[in-house]
C-alpha cells in the first residue's frame, strides 16, 4: 500500500505527498496566511525567473556609453564645486 501513496520515482511528486504538504501548511500558517504566503512565492520565482533570464542579455555598447559620460559628467560638477 505504501508504494501506491509514495511511489519511489525520480523527481515526480505524488498527489497525496502535495496533499499532506498542503495540510501541514494550512496548519501552520492558517487560512488567512496561506494566500499572501503564496503570492509573496510567486512573487520571488517571477522575479528570479527574471533574473536569471536577464543574466544572458548584456546592455547595448550606447547605453554604456551614456552611463560612462554621466558618471564623467558628474565626477567633473563634484570636482568644480569643491
């Protein structure tokens, strides 16, 4: 019977293991916790998920070149006013 409830695969989750996980958190946190803990998850994967797919992306050679001529432009303004 235990192989039915929990069956021993690699990386698959079973039902009644999500079942009882959901369980143990309504327990825990309550039902008037449970949505906000679970929109602050979703919250963090989406912006990992973001994160992480803008790791591949470099920024276009303007851009870095504006930001050079503000961070020049602003060093030059602190060294006048001094």
């Amino acid at each position: 019977m235990s192989v039915l409830l929990f069956p021993m695969t690699i990386g698959a989750v079973a039902p009644v293991s999500l079942i009882i996980i959901a369980a143990v958190a309504l327990l825990i946190f309550g039902p008037t916790k449970l949505p906000q803990l679970g929109r602050s998850v979703g919250t963090t994967v989406k912006e990992f998920k973001e994160g992480f797919n803008g790791l591949g992306e470099d920024e276009k050679p303007e851009e870095k070149k504006e930001e050079v001529v503000k961070i020049q432009t602003k060093q030059e303004d602190e060294t006048i006013q001094r």
